[in-house]
C-alpha cells in the first residue's frame, strides 16, 4: 500500500479497517545472497539500496531483538553536515542530501525537520576554528553562515549571555541541519526494503560464522538456526567488537555507553539544534515540547544501555551553564546507547581480510545523521566488491597506513571522540 493523502481519505472512510502491515514476519530461508546482521538505521537502509540502486532482493536483514531497539531508537535524532576533513565533508552532505529527498523515496513520514543547527563559540580561537569549518564547507557548496554576538541574540534570546566565564560570542550556523524521527527513519527503511522483497528476520541473534574448507564465510549460525550467505555485512554499531570476535577478528574500536535525556513538555522554546561551545551539551527540541539532549561519553568501556549519575549532572551543568531557567524543568527519562568508538572517531566501511565478511562500523557519536549515506555506499560496497567514491577514505587499513581522519583532533583517544 503506498501512502497519500487519498488512502489515508479512503481508510477514514472505512473506519481505518484497510491497513496493511508495515513489512512482513517471514521465516529465514536457508540461504540469502546477501546476510546483513543488525536491523537498526544502517542495516536496513542498506538492505534497501541493495534492493533498489543494485537488483539485489535475495537479502536478509538480521535482528537480535525487534527494529530498532538498538541504537537507532536511543539517539539525539541530530542530522547535519558541517564536517572539515577532506573524507567526512563530501560524505556527510551525501547524506543530507539523501535525508532531503528521504520521505519522497521511502514513502514514508519520517519527520525530517530542516530548522538547522548552531555550533556557539565562546572564545577568539573557537571563531578562527568554525571560521575555518565554515570556509571549508562553502568551498563544498554546503551552506554555512558564521554569526556574531548580535546575530545570536536576536535568534537565540534566552541564552546566558552575561557569564563571563564562558560568554558566547557567535556561533558557525547550518541552515539546513535539524533533526529526524528515529523510529519513523528505522519504520520507514523497513517498510521500504520489504517491498522489494527483503526478509527482516527479528528476534535472530547471530551466535556464530560458517566457513568452508578455506575459511571464507558461508553463512552464520543463529538463534533460529543456520542461515547461508553468498556475502555477510555487519552493521552492528557498538556490539561490533563482539560479532567479529566470533569470527576472530580484533578490530580499532572500542565501546562506550553514550546517554541521552528528555525533559517533559515545554511551549515552543529552542528553534533548531545547539551546541555548547564550552562544553559538551546539545540540545533540541522535540515536537511533543520535550528538550532532548546529550553529553559526553561515559568514559569507560561497557556493553550496557545505560549510564551513570556523573555524566549526568556533568550534562546538565552544561545545560544549565548555557541557559540557566532550564533548571526549572524536570527530566523526564534519560537512556543509553552503545558506541563503536574508532581510534580516530572516523567510520570504518570496506571488506574484511577474511572473504565474504564486510564491515560497516566505527561511527561513534555520527552513526544516526550517517544512515542513508551509510546504507548507500555499505550497499555498493557489498554489491560491487568496491568502496564507494565517497567511502574510499574509510578503509580498515588506514590505521596501518597512517591516513587517518581525526575530524577533533584529539588523536586516538575513542573516550574523548
């Protein structure tokens, strides 16, 4: 069924009794050209463009839990591109522009909200570096306007403006960044990749690899049985390192616990997304009136969906450092998620040394503005045996050869990315 406004108008006509379901339940068949292992953002959108950009509908998409229980239901829903780094900067744009155009294509509401994103500075050296972003980015062709003190507090009133300890001078400003509905984007490839026939198997956790005689992949052992593969990609996010230690792999990334935090309702209050120049805090609004935002990692590696009371009350003093009168609203529920930090907070998507196993990981805290990109050229990659033009950056061998892309240029420290 393809959604408009004339079958929704029929539906209410018939007393909402016509919907089908979203995407189907199958059984795993016994052997897929394609095995995808994680039915969150990444998974399905690139079961999808396998689907639609290559022909390849023999694909499953495999869940240990249902859609989107992982990490594309526990994000900040932030969609931007204002990277730096020759790699991340055409890459990310990619991305927007697939956000952009994402609704038409998935027939599918995902609330894609372009009311663009303010990175603050609050220092002379914190201008000259988002100056130097901006710069990069228009040479790009990607919008980018850097605003004075004066132009802050016309669009951002409310702000903290007469602490001297971290005034805030201006900010780099991306008209078109904002923020998408995490549920709706992970619904919406679902629903999509299904209508070319993809099977999404949930509650199927992979518990191992089969191999032939000559070690290359042939399938992997789960949950509900032994499932064959021409091709395995994981897309996994921060139980990466667990996946591929079952097929013996080590790999250059760590995971972190990453929170995130909703307040109750609140009238109509923040206009886009902010950031906190000074710290670690972002925030935006949701349409429900809720102020969502984060902070900073954890600091330690864990597996589990949730944090600690430290980070915490270090977010919110950021929070409460930038607009004090927040102080008056009560948080509503906060949560977890794990994050495949790289060693140079850069995404890692290419063939593995061992044949037929791909991987799609790394992505830190850009994992959910990444997914259509992530989806397109993962798919491209598992279809052609070839990176992407925008992901040949990305290869797992930088490391060895000294290319890496420190977009923060903290070096390889993942608990600081």
């Amino acid at each position: 069924m393809r959604y408009s406004i004339f079958s929704l108008a029929k539906a209410a006509l018939s007393g909402h009794k016509g919907w089908t379901r979203a995407w189907r339940d199958p059984q795993p068949k016994k052997h897929y050209d394609v095995v995808i292992i994680g039915g969150g953002g990444h998974g399905l959108a690139t079961a999808y463009y396998l689907a639609k950009e290559y022909g390849i509908r023999n694909v499953a998409v495999l869940e240990k839990g249902w859609i989107g229980s992982g990490n594309a239901g526990r994000n900040t829903t932030i969609i931007r591109s204002n990277y730096m780094l020759q790699g991340n900067v055409g890459f990310y744009e990619l991305s927007m522009k697939l956000w952009e155009r994402q609704e038409q294509d998935l027939n599918y509401n995902t609330m894609v909200s372009q009311r663009g994103i303010i990175n603050l500075y609050h220092s002379d050296a914190q201008r000259d570096a988002f100056a130097r972003r901006g710069n990069v980015m228009r040479i790009n062709g990607i919008d980018a306007e850097l605003l004075d003190g004066e132009q802050i507090r016309k669009v951002l009133p409310f702000l903290n403006y007469n602490n001297a300890r971290f005034p805030v001078m201006g900010g780099l400003w991306q008209p078109r960044a904002g923020t998408a509905r995490h549920d709706a984007v992970v619904w919406g490839y679902a629903r999509a990749a299904d209508s070319f026939g993809v099977d999404i198997i949930q509650n199927c956790e992979v518990t191992g690899f089969t191999r032939d005689q000559n070690g290359k992949i042939t399938g992997v052992e789960t949950a509900r049985g032994t499932i064959g593969a021409g091709k395995v990609g994981m897309a996994v996010a921060g139980s990466t390192s667990r996946v591929a230690a079952m097929a013996g792999m080590r790999l250059p990334i760590e995971s972190h616990v990453l929170q995130a935090f909703v307040s109750e309702a609140i009238k109509p209050l923040i206009p886009g997304v902010i950031t906190f120049g000074a710290g670690h805090f972002y925030v935006s609004q949701s349409d429900k009136g809720g102020l969502v935002f984060g902070g900073d990692l954890d600091g330690y590696n864990s597996y589990a969906q949730r944090g600690n009371m430290p980070v915490m009350e270090d977010v919110c003093e950021g929070g409460m450092a930038l607009m004090p009168m927040i102080g008056r609203v009560r948080l509503l529920r906060q949560w977890g998620g794990i994050m495949d930090m790289s060693m140079d907070g850069t995404p890692i998507i290419d063939k593995t040394p061992i044949d037929g196993l791909y991987l799609n990981a790394g992505w830190c805290y850009g994992g959910f503005k990444a997914t259509p990109a992530s989806g397109l050229v993962f798919a491209h990659l598992l279809a052609r045996d070839e990176p992407h033009e925008e992901a040949k950056r990305f290869r797992l061998d930088r490391f060895r050869r000294g290319a890496m892309i420190d977009e923060k240029g903290q070096g390889a420290q993942p608990n600081l990315h």
